[in-house]
C-alpha cells in the first residue's frame, strides 16, 4: 500500500500533460469524433495522474473511481444506453472501461480486455496517445456492426479528452 501512495504522490498533473500533450489529445479527439460518426455510441476518455490521498487511504482503486466518473459526468446518461468511459490512471498504470448497458453487452470481457492491453502495452514503450487512439479505432471498428450510425445520430457527449 506505500508503494501506491508514494506513486501517487510522486506522479503529478505534470507527467499527465507529457504524456498526453495537447497534439497528442487532439488526435485522440479526432478519433473520438471519426468513430461517432460511424456509430452510435458515445466514448468519453478520461486521463488522472493520481488519486488523492484520502481516496488511497479508504482503499479505492481505480475501478471504484472509474465508476464515480462514469456517474459523476453523466455518461450513463444517453438516449441509447451507449456511453462509454475510458479511464486512464497514471500512477496505478491501469486502464478501466465502464460501458453502459446498451453497449457492454456487444462486446464480451476478452474483447474489452482487449482495448485495454492495447493501451497498456502502449504505454509500456511510451507511446501514450498513440496506442490510445489505436484502441480507440479498434473500438470503432468492432462497435460499428451493432450500432451503425443512422440519419439522426447526435453527439450527447463532448468527444474532448480530459485531463483531470
């Protein structure tokens, strides 16, 4: 449990921006907004650096704060049931995906795990923004069959990344 406060501590709002500089959120918006036009779902990413202590202290992981988020910025909160947060915690080094009912039961676990290992394995070599967008195309790619964009497909959440 030291190990993780410390990291905690030690990664700051500073390591998120090189990680994730501003082209480089630019890109994943780009892709955000490519994949929204090809379906109907709606992805929010989310970038935290680290947790606060007290959140350590009660022992939250970063799944109990993804869902905080998922609930905290509405994005449960779409016409169809499909929104989609993809949450990045830098000092935990994990990836947590929360999916609203009318899209999780489109993908299985091994294809969500999927998405995350791209964007973990990314990370392992430094390539922050890109194996992000990378799994953010795959996600496109494997939402687009069940929830093909129609006429009428409004954009119910920002596509902007956020660096929290």
């Amino acid at each position: 449990m030291f190990k993780r406060i410390f990291r905690h501590l030690t990664t700051t709002a500073a390591a998120g921006r090189r990680a994730f500089p501003p082209d480089g959120m630019k890109a994943i918006q780009k892709a955000i907004s490519r994949g929204e036009k090809l379906h109907r779902a709606e992805i929010r990413l989310m970038v935290e650096a680290s947790m606060d202590l007290g959140a350590l202290l009660e022992g939250r992981t970063s799944r109990h704060r993804a869902l905080a988020l998922f609930s905290e910025y509405r994005i449960w909160d779409t016409e169809e049931n499909t929104g989609i947060l993809l949450y990045i915690n830098l000092a935990d080094h994990q990836v947590e995906i929360v999916a609203d009912r009318g899209v999780n039961k489109l993908l299985d676990a091994a294809q969500w795990q999927q998405l995350c290992r791209t964007i973990t394995s990314g990370f392992a070599v430094g390539r922050y923004d890109e194996s992000v967008v990378e799994a953010i195309d795959s996600l496109n790619a494997l939402l687009h069959p069940s929830l093909p964009a129609g006429s009428d497909n409004p954009n119910e959440l920002s596509n902007r990344p956020m660096m929290l």
